[in-house]
C-alpha cells in the first residue's frame, strides 16, 4: 500500500483554501492571467514512451478525437529527418520484445520503421564468465515446422522508433494535435477557478511551456491545460515532481558502454541461414555482464556494464585496443581479463599482442560471438546505470510512463519494453474512458492503468536488480556456486526455460 502524497489530495481542499492558496501560488510566464489553452490530455517527453502514446492515441478511433498535444525539449523536426548510410548505426539501440513490435504494429507505427535497419535474432547465448556455466535459449527450436522463425527480439535504433513514431503521428493529421517542439516545461501548477469563462481549473495541472530553439527570444511562454497530464520525461520528470510522488532507487555505482561494431564473417554460417544469435557473458570481476547484439550487414552493438573506472579507461583506448578488450572479454579468464584491463600506454606490449597471445593458452568457450573487427567511428560512449522506481503512477490528473515512472538495469533489455507496455496499457484505460463517458483524468480511470502496469514492472526491474547483484559477487563463493547450479539447472528444464522464454518475449 503506496501512502497517499499531497498531490492525490488536491480535488479535496474546498473552494475558500483554494481561494488563499491561489493567493500565494507561484507564477512563471509574461502574462500570468492568460487563459490558458485547454486540451484533454498534454504529454510532456517526446521519446519512445512519449511518441508511442501519442502514436496510440491517434490511431484509436475511438481516441483519436481527443485534443492532444506533447512537450518535447529537443527538436523533433531534427529527429523526423534523422538518416544515416545502411553500413552505419547508431550507437543507442534497444531489443524490442515481439510484445512491443505487436503493440507497434497495431497502432500502425512499424510501417514507418526503416525495416533494412532492425535485425531480428532467434538464439540467445548466456553464461558465467566466472564459472563457465551457461544457459541457451534457442527460439528456432520452438517454432513449428513451415512457420516463420520465432524471434527473442528485434534490435531497433531507437532514433529509428523515434523517427517511425513521428511518421505515425504526422500520418494522423494535424486536427486536434500540437507539437510543442524544442520547448521545455517552465513550470506546472494548479489552474485557477477565478477564469471570467470557461471550466473550473483549480485541480487541473497548468502547464508554463517556454520555446528554446533558435529564435525563441522573441516567442513568449504558452500556458496549456490538461485534463490528463501524462509525464513521459525521463528520470528526472518534472511532471512527477509537480505531483509529488517520490521514487525509491539507487546508483549501480556501473556504467554502461554502448558502441557499434563490425563483426568478421563467420566460420561456420548459421542454419538456418537466417538464424541470429545474441551473447551476453557475465564478468563479476569487472562489474557486469557484456553483451554483443545484432544489427543486420553483419554489424552489433555491445552493452558492456561496468564500473565507472573501467567504463572510462575503455573509453581513453584506441580502437584497435578497445576491440581487442572486447574481443578478448568473450574468451579470456577472468585474471587475464583484470590484467589486460590495466595496461599502460607506456608499457611494452599491446592489448592487442595480449590477446593473441592469451588466446593460444585458453580453452574457448563452445559459443564464442564472431570477432569484432572495426568499431564505428564517434560510438563508443557510456551512460550512468540506475534503478528508480515511483512510489504510484498516478495521482489526479497525472499519469507516469516510461522512464518517468521506473529505470532499471539494461541487462535483459527490457527497459523500452516496459515503457511501450504502459503506454498501450495507458491508451487503452483512456479508451475505455472515452467509451464509457468518464472523466479520463479521474483518479478512479486510471487506477485501471496502474493496477495492470505496477507489479509486473516491479517484478521485471526487481529481478534484474537480483540478477546484477548475483553476478557481481566474483570468486568461488556458495553464491557463485549457486547462480551456476542455477544456471545449470534452467538449462536442463525445457518447462522453466520455456517459462523464461515467453517471460523475455514480453507475456
Ligand atoms: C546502455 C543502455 C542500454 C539499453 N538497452 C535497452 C534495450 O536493449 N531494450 C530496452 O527495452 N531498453 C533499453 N534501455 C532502456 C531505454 O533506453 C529507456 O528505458 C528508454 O529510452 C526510455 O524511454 P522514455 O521515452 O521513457 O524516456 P526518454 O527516452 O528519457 O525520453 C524522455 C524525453 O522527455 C524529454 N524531457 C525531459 N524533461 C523535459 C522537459 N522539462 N520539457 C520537455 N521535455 C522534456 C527529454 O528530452 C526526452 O526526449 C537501455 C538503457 C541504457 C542506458
């Protein structure tokens, strides 16, 4: 049972309160008495989770009426011209489970999506960099014979999701929708009922936007109103702070590395040929696991959690130095590993002369991914990892998506996902709203959206939040031990492997 904040109790001070707090209420903007533009619902954040409900609602016949508009602080004209040559990638990319590429086919995005840039992959390869233990999941053997291949996911850039979610909302029409592009959120307060016409907007969130591209000195700050006020604004949401909902979480004390990579042809082609493979190897004594997924034209982003101080010393590496750790972080021991992870510039040898000479003395793994072989130029950069968690989604007249309402360890991938699955959750609590006359900024309506997304995004993040902790503990411990027989065992167990299978397509 989350405590009741502040801001759920709003609708409850009486009218003569209202009166002295309005008073006191602080005020941003040229002309604070301006009435302001009144729309169903205002959704501040214009990524994936943002555009998705956007997407969503436009295309919902039944919601598609509604007078919508969406605050984003970049520049989304910048974003719906994105492009980049077929051999190149973006370094910020994410797996979309089958869950989230239904939910984009059924709003109509995903024919906007730039198909000759997502790969799909069938096979996963997991194991313990520590204790060799290892587990495979292999999709292409769960499908029945004459149907296409199953897939775990599809690696999609997410300026490609970007751009596709802006060709779906552009195909929509402009009646009812506003872009509020390269603007940010001044500030958000309760309206007022002291309006000579219109609604009573004390308990409704009054939104100060401020445009800030080029040329915004002359334009003025707007202020819009919301029936629903959606934040899809990131870890930092200010539409969380103005409803006072506080989260719980921590730094991982890791970073990721994010860069793009190209692979050499394999020895040995896959069968069937179009099967893909996705590898991840857990190296507790470097702090994380790292993963290699694949993009199409033999290329891959690699996901590789580490600490801070690895995170910046394989970003002070050349490029030939910084494949040969990559390369050498799927096949090396853990003590050759921490070794090569201190070289000096100075010192006589390279990390490349290291690897090579280190992989004559090893037994590779049986699953080793194909050896990177260029990283693409200006990619390799890495980002804090965290886990936040709002203590609600919703109070009146706000909802929480996204990243807004929880961060959690990228190591199964499955942050977008759950932010895509709450906003299709989210649309269709408002269209069912709509369909029944209610109020779809009541506290009651979107009980309905919190209830179905609280607990299975508490589950997924809670269990990679168990997952991180389990392998970052290095040596031969009872719990290295533990998560090996673990491992082992899941491998061994076609019905919980299957479990977890349908649990990483997103069920
Ligand atoms: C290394 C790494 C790898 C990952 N890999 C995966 C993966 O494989 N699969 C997966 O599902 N997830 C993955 N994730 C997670 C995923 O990237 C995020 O969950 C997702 O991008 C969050 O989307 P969002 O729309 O909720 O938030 P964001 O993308 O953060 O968007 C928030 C938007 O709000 C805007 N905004 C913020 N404040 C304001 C303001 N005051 N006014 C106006 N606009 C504002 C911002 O400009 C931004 O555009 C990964 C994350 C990391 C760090």
């Amino acid at each position: 049972m989350h405590p009741i904040s502040r801001a759920a109790l709003r609708p409850y001070i009486c009218a003569s309160c209202r009166y002295g707090i309005g008073a006191s209420r602080r005020r941003f903007g040229t002309k604070p008495d301006q009435t302001p533009d009144i729309y169903d619902v205002v959704c501040v954040g214009g990524g994936p989770a943002g555009l998705g409900l956007l997407a969503a609602l436009r295309a919902s016949p039944i919601t598609s009426k509604l007078k919508v508009a969406l605050v984003e602080s970049q520049d989304l004209n910048k974003a719906q011209a994105w492009n980049m040559p077929s051999d190149q990638f973006s370094n910020r990319v994410s797996s979309l489970t089958p869950s989230s590429a239904s939910f984009l086919r059924k709003i109509g995005a995903w024919e906007h999506l730039d198909t000759n840039r997502v790969q799909e992959y069938q096979e996963m390869q997991v194991w313990d960099g520590e204790t060799g233990s290892r587990i495979s999941f292999d999709w292409s053997m769960e499908t029945p014979p004459f149907e296409d291949m199953r897939t775990v996911a599809t690696m999609t850039e997410n300026l490609n999701l970007v751009r596709a979610l802006l060709g779906r909302i552009a195909a929509s029409g402009d009646q009812g929708l506003t872009l509020f592009s390269n603007t940010t959120v001044a500030s958000i307060e309760n309206g007022s009922d002291l309006q000579a016409s219109g609604p009573d907007l004390s308990a409704w969130p009054v939104l100060s936007v401020k445009p800030t591209g080029p040329g915004s000195e002359t334009k003025g700050i707007s202020r819009i109103a919301a029936r629903l006020l959606v934040g899809a604004d990131g870890i930092n949401s200010p539409v969380r702070s103005f409803a006072d909902i506080p989260t719980q979480g921590w730094d991982y004390n890791r970073h990721g590395i994010v860069a793009t990579l190209a692979l050499a042809d394999l020895d040995t082609p896959p069968f069937p040929a179009n099967l893909r493979t996705a590898y991840q190897r857990f190296l507790p004594a470097l702090g994380g696991p790292i993963a290699l997924l694949p993009l199409p034209n033999n290329h891959a982003t690699l996901v590789w959690s580490t600490t801070p101080e690895n995170a910046a010393y394989l970003k002070s590496l050349s490029p030939s130095a910084f494949l040969a750790m990559v390369n050498a972080a799927f096949r090396l021991s853990m003590t050759d590993l921490k070794y090569m992870m201190g070289i000096e510039r100075s010192e006589q040898t390279s990390h490349e002369d290291e690897l090579a000479w280190h992989v004559q003395h090893t037994s590779l793994p049986s699953q080793t991914p194909p050896l990177a072989t260029a990283v693409q130029q200006g990619t390799v950069a890495s980002f804090p990892l965290r886990f936040r968690h709002a203590a609600q989604y919703i109070s009146p007249r706000v909802a929480l998506v996204g990243d807004a309402a929880h961060v959690i360890h990228p190591l199964a991938g499955q942050g977008l996902n759950l932010g895509l699955a709450d906003v299709a959750a989210l649309s269709r609590t408002i269209e069912y709203a709509v369909s029944h006359g209610m109020d779809i900024g009541d506290l009651l309506t979107l009980e309905r959206y919190s209830s179905e997304r609280y607990l299975p995004n508490a589950k997924i993040g809670g269990a990679c939040d168990l997952l991180h902790k389990m392998y970052t503990i290095p040596g031969q411990g009872p719990i290295t031990w533990a998560r090996s027989l673990g491992l082992d065992v899941i491998d061994k167990l076609p019905f919980v492997k299957s479990f977890l299978m349908k649990n990483a397509e997103g069920h």
